[in-house]
C-alpha cells in the first residue's frame, strides 16, 4: 500500500514540474510571438485594404509595420547577432515595407506587388524559421 502511495505521489509531482517547465519555455517565446502577431494583424489591414479597394489606411499599417521591422531581430536574437540567413530576410522585409512610403497611399494598383512581397519575405522566414 505504501508503494502505491509514493508511486502516485511521485507521478503527480513528475506531471506538476513537467507542467512548470513547459509554462517556463511557453513564456520565454511570447515577445516574438507578440511581434510576430502585430506584424500579422497590420499586413492583414494592407490586404483587406487592397480586397475592398479601399487604401485610405495603408500609410498608418505601413508606419506599423516598419515600426515593427525594427523589433524583429531583438525579439528573436535578444542581443546576440542574428545569423546570416536571418539578416538577409530581415533585409528583405525591410525593402519591401521601404516600398510602401514610395508609393501613393491611395492608390491600390501601386500599393498591391508591395503588400504581395512583403508577403513574400514574411512567408520566405517562416518557412525557414518555423
């Protein structure tokens, strides 16, 4: 009976720290998961946008996104220097939100290949990074 008891007992506390340790790693990736989200959210303003015809908003989801760019790398990276692959898609990102201050705002037919190669390089990492 007292083997059953310590057996149960030390399979709960397996499962109560096996718990801890997974909430500890869930947390340690919430800000680039939050970037990631923002970001997500204001490219996803752009293309409906772009689906009604109705651009009016571009240049504030623009401003948005490059805000956010300049996160990126500190949110996954922290301090440390990201790796070469990471910088070229991050570079490629950052060209093509560049390409949204160039264009009109309320124009739809320019703003449309910019939003499409920001998808691009967003898809681009992702499939990388995933």
């Amino acid at each position: 009976m007292r083997s059953i008891f310590l057996f149960g007992l030390g399979l709960a506390m397996g499962c109560a720290f096996t718990a801890i340790a997974l909430n500890a790693l869930a947390q340690r990736s919430a800000y680039p998961r939050g970037v990631m989200q923002v970001m997500q959210h204001h490219y996803t303003g752009l293309r409906a946008g772009l689906r009604a015809g109705n651009c009016s908003g571009a240049a504030h989801e623009a401003e948005a996104l490059r805000l956010l760019i300049e996160e990126v790398g500190p949110s996954v990276y922290g301090s440390a220097n990201p790796e070469p692959p990471f910088r070229e898609y991050n570079q490629r990102l950052h060209a093509a939100v560049d390409g949204l201050a160039g264009a009109p705002a309320s124009d739809c037919a320019a703003l449309a290949p910019i939003v499409e190669r920001i998808g691009n390089a967003c898809d681009a990492c992702h499939r990388q990074y995933r």
